[in-house]
C-alpha cells in the first residue's frame, strides 16, 4: 500500500507581497513628484507637511500606544531648533558657535530628548485631563522662558539664517533636495514608529495602555515604560523641529506658542490618532487649509487671518462625526461597502 505524499505546505508571502497596492502606488507617486510638482508645492506644501507629520507622529505614539495625550511635543520640537541655531551658525554671531554639523545634530537631538524625558517623568504620575494640563503648562513655561531669556536664546527675536549644512555639494534648502531630505526622515520616522510598536518594549506600551494594574503584577515597570516612550517619542519631535527651523531659516519663541502646540493636537487627531499614517494626512490637509483658505476667504470679502476658523470648524465637525479622524472615516466606509457586497457575514468577504 503506497503511502501517501505529504502536504505541501503553502508558501508564505515575502515582505514585499504583503504591502497592499496602494502603498506602492503611494511610493511612487512620492518619488516621482519634483518631476511634474512646482517648487511651492515641493518645499511650502510637501516640505512642511512631513516636518508637522513627523512632530504630530511623537504625540501619535504617546497618545495613540501608551495612552498619554501630551502638548509638550511642539515645545520639544523647538528646543532641537533653537540647539541647532546655538550650538551651529546663525545670524547671531553671538550666540550661536559654529559647530560642525556632525557635532551640533546630535547634541539638538539629545538635549531635546533629555528634555522631554524630563517632562515625561513628571507628566506620568497623572493621568487624563491632568496629563494634558501639566504638558501644556510646561510648554507655555517654555514659550515665555525663551521669549524673555536674552542670553541664550536671544529672546523675542530668536535666531535668523539658521541653514542646513551643505553636504555633497547639495543646497538641502533648495526644493527639490528638500523635499527628498524631509521625505527620507518621515520615512525613517514612520518605519521607526512601526516598528517599535510591534516590538516587545512597544507591545508591552500597550498593554499598559490598556490595564497598567496588570501589567504591573506581571512584573512590567509601567512608570519606566511611560518615560521611554516620551523618550523615544522626543527623537522623532525633535528631527522634526530641526527641519522646521531649516525650512524658515529661522526659530523664535513663536515657534513654540500655544497656538503652535494646539496645532500639532488639532493634526494628530484629524488624521486619525491610532495609526502612524495619520498625522501625515492630518498635516497634509492643515497645510492645504493654511496655505489656500486665505485666498479664498479674501475671494468672499473676508479677511485672510480667519482660515483657523474654517480649521476649527472643520475640526469640530471631524470629531463629532468620526472620533478616529479621517482614518475612522475611511474604516466606516471600507465596512458598508462590505456589508453591501456580503451582507451575510457581516461584512467579511
């Protein structure tokens, strides 16, 4: 009697088979636009959209993984800014010393990563509102502070041409350098975040999202996995405020204002605050807002200043219709189309 063959086991999909279409499509469609986008669109549109993207992505980590709605993300953003104008060449002969750019990075990015550590512990030991009221304090400290210090962060002025280094003969501020330099870090940024929350320390952020009594009796230090996360989250914020002072060639105390820290917020969550992809589209459609809503509120006789109305309302409208931002709307309309293909089983095709 032949004995029979054994199963074949089905061949497991490689990495690149199991990245959707659209992603692909996506891929491309970002490489490809310096050959048929304007400079505008390349550096005031694309270049900011990935700076905001990147800073409302360390406030999707801490809210959206560890549970931790923080405001100090913006404030942490302008510190590497104002390390980068201190510790690099500035307008400000003074201040600034003129530090290689392989010396001046990395010590931006570790000293506002120290900051938000600093914050992070203290902001840990609260929780909710609180968490949100204590982050917002320190930031409105540190707006007030650099506003009113003179000695070294030159006060209301701040600091002026404040440039990218010149690496390989490449001017990084020209558009389309710019766009690929700020398009290569939100990757990075985005892959990172991915990353880490599928790793052990990132599912273990999780579970003390959801039950932190739990994890504690399963021996997880929850305060230092809370602290972590405002750590790691600072990095990305702060590869974000370098990009941004190198955008405006400039950092002052605005920079950090409150309406700035709203900002990111207000990004984070139209976008969808549970998915690393959405505050880039949250920063995609507040820079569209504040870059081409003037001109049309000036097309009906109303003065350009109130595009942050449109903002708000906008605002208020995604969240009560979708508390998940654009990505809850997209999931909810994903869901009827399947239950309209397959009402039998719930919308699972």
């Amino acid at each position: 009697m032949a004995l029979a063959e054994p199963r074949k086991s089905a061949v497991q999909p490689t990495w690149v088979e199991r990245i959707p279409a659209i992603w692909w499509a996506l891929l491309l469609v970002l490489l490809t636009m310096p050959a048929w986008a304007n400079d505008f669109i390349l550096f005031q549109v694309m270049g900011w959209t990935f700076v905001l993207g990147m800073i409302a992505l360390s406030l999707m980590f801490l809210a959206g993984y560890g549970g931790m709605v923080s405001l100090i993300q913006m404030s942490v953003a302008a510190m590497a800014g104002y390390m980068v104008a201190i510790f690099g060449a500035s307008g400000v002969g003074d201040i600034s010393m003129g530090l290689p750019w392989w010396l001046y990075i990395p010590i931006a990015i570790v000293i506002a990563a120290i900051f938000g550590t600093v914050v992070g512990a203290l902001a840990v030991r609260t929780e909710g509102i609180y968490t949100i009221m204590i982050t917002l304090a320190i930031a409105s400290a540190f707006f007030y502070f650099t506003r009113q210090n003179y000695t070294i962060f030159n006060g209301y002025s701040g600091f002026n041409l404040v440039v990218p280094p010149q690496l390989f003969g490449v001017d990084w501020r020209q558009p389309m350098p710019f766009y690929y330099l700020t398009l290569g870090c939100a990757g990075l940024c985005y892959g990172a975040v991915v990353y880490v929350s599928r790793a052990p320390f990132g599912l273990a952020l999780q579970g003390v999202r959801d039950n932190p009594r739990r994890m504690a009796a399963l021996g997880f230090n929850v305060t230092a996995h809370r602290v972590a996360s405002y750590t790691f989250a600072s990095v990305i914020a702060s590869i974000g405020g370098i990009l941004l002072v190198w955008q405006n060639a400039q950092i002052a105390p605005g920079t950090a204002g409150i309406p700035a820290v709203i900002d990111i917020l207000v990004i984070a969550v139209i976008g969808g605050i549970t998915r690393p992809i959405g505050p880039f589209i949250g920063a995609l459609i507040y820079v569209l807002l504040r870059t081409f809503s003037p001109d049309v509120l000036l097309a009906f006789g109303l003065s350009g200043e109130r595009f942050k109305l449109l903002v708000g309302l906008g605002f208020l409208a995604l969240v009560f219709f979708s508390p998940d931002g654009v990505l809850g709307l997209w999931e909810r309309w994903r869901a009827r189309r399947a239950r309209r293909r397959d009402p039998l089983t719930g919308g699972e095709e």
